[in-house]
C-alpha cells in the first residue's frame, strides 16, 4: 500500500472521528418527562413491591404533566399470581394477572404508585393494606388535577365521592388547589347501572353557584372522579332527585 493510500485512510478515519463526535454533542439533551419517565419505571423495576415479588412484562402506556413539577406515567404489568404487595406470607391463586399501575413523581422522586386504581403501593405498612382513591380539584388556571386521597378500605364510587366532598386539605390549599363544590354538599345516593352513575345530592350542590365555568367545574370534579372506575361509562347528577334544573349556569 503506498503511502498516499495510508494518507487518505487516515484523513478518512479522523473526518469519521471529528463526525461522530459533533453527531454525539448534538444530540439533544433528555426532556423532563422522559427523565420523570426513568426516576419511575425505574421505581417500578426496583421499588415496587407487587412488581418486585413477581411482575413482568412491564410496558409504557402514556405520560404527562400535571403540575410544575408533577409527572403522572402509566405502566401496564403482569403478576404470576393474584394479590399486590409482598404476598410471601399469603396464599394467591397462581394464576397471570394483568395490572396498571399509575406512578407519580415530583421532583425527580416518585410520591405514590397506584395499581390498578385501588392499591397503593406507597403508603402501606407492615400490618395493614391501604388503599387510596382518586379524587379531582382544580388549579388556579382552572385545570382538574388529580389527588389520590388514603382510605382504610377498597375504594368504590361512593368512597370516592365522599372524599371529593370533604374538600381540600391544608397541604393542597397550599399547593394552590381549590374545589367549586360546597362545603356543606351531601351525597345522598350512589348507583352504577349499566355503566351509568347515577349521583344524587342536596340542594347545597348549587347552592349560589353563578357562570358556567363554575357549572362545568363542579360537573367535571364529579365526573372525572367517577370516570376513574372501569365499571363507569358516563354519570348523570341530579339535587334531590331533580336532574333537568339543576347547576344552571
């Protein structure tokens, strides 16, 4: 090979070098959700115990933004056997379990991990199961934001609506939350017919409600907290069995 040859293969080589490098510095840097994305499905791989006993199949479904610092990301999973948590002390059918697990991080810190919209795999402890429930408020730009709300038992629709009507907690009163809906508003019944909620209030509900962004804000806090269970298509909200006059803007 003579030497010009050489020469040329050489100038090639280090044009490829000086290439690859420009290629590697100008690959744009990870975006927040997508390190979000890994602070959670690294979580899940790691720290989730229901995962950790015997997931598999751990898949990305969606991602957004819910807040400033805020991530909601959606994962779906499958289990070699029934139950959530660490289940070495408990009898579970064997059987494939399919799961979805909502992960929510905040700061580059997972905060709480719901399966399938019933089991927290956050906050538990040694002796008993807790279960939380999503519940929606709105922020100061008027979006509906989530909150899961810590119950002692199974979440169902009611429980779901009951903690909606609680209203806020001091801790999201000053992460700038607010709710439309009345303090004194009552449930005062509750059914799920085929695929409908069918959600009866008092008459505090509307009571000195005025404009329709108000309307449509309390209809979206119930709705959208109802919606969160698989078994609900729609809902219809009535004040005292009255449903055609009522949250009139």
């Amino acid at each position: 090979m003579t030497k010009s040859k050489i020469l040329v293969i050489l100038i090639g080589i280090i044009i490829l070098i000086i290439m690859g490098y420009f290629l590697t510095n100008q690959t744009e840097a990870p975006s927040p959700i997508n390190e979000a994305k890994i602070v959670a499905e690294d979580w899940i791989q790691n720290d989730s115990p229901t995962y950790t006993f015997d997931g598999f199949d751990l898949e990305y479904i969606s991602g957004e933004k819910i807040d400033e610092d805020g991530y909601e990301f959606v994962f779906n999973f499958k289990s070699k056997s029934s139950g959530y948590g660490d289940r070495n002390d408990q009898m579970s059918a064997q059987v494939i379990t399919p799961h979805t697990i909502q992960v929510y991080v905040y700061s580059d810190e997972v905060v709480n991990a719901v399966i399938d919209n019933s089991y927290s795999e956050f906050y538990q402890n040694d002796d008993d199961i807790v279960y939380s429930v999503p519940v929606f408020f709105v922020d100061l730009e008027e979006n509906f934001i989530e909150v899961q709300r810590i119950i002692e038992s199974e979440p169902t629709p009611t429980t779901s609506i009951l903690e909606l009507i609680k209203g806020l907690t001091v801790e999201e009163v000053n992460e700038g939350l607010f709710t439309n809906i009345n303090p004194e508003t009552e449930l005062n019944s509750l059914e799920v017919l085929n695929n409908v909620a069918l959600v009866d209030f008092n008459e505090k509900l509307d009571e000195g409600v005025a404009g329709s962004a108000m309307v449509m804000s309390i209809r979206g806090q119930i709705e959208k907290t109802l919606l969160e269970f698989p078994n609900i298509d729609s809902v219809v909200i009535s004040i005292n069995g009255e449903i055609e006059e009522i949250l009139q803007p």
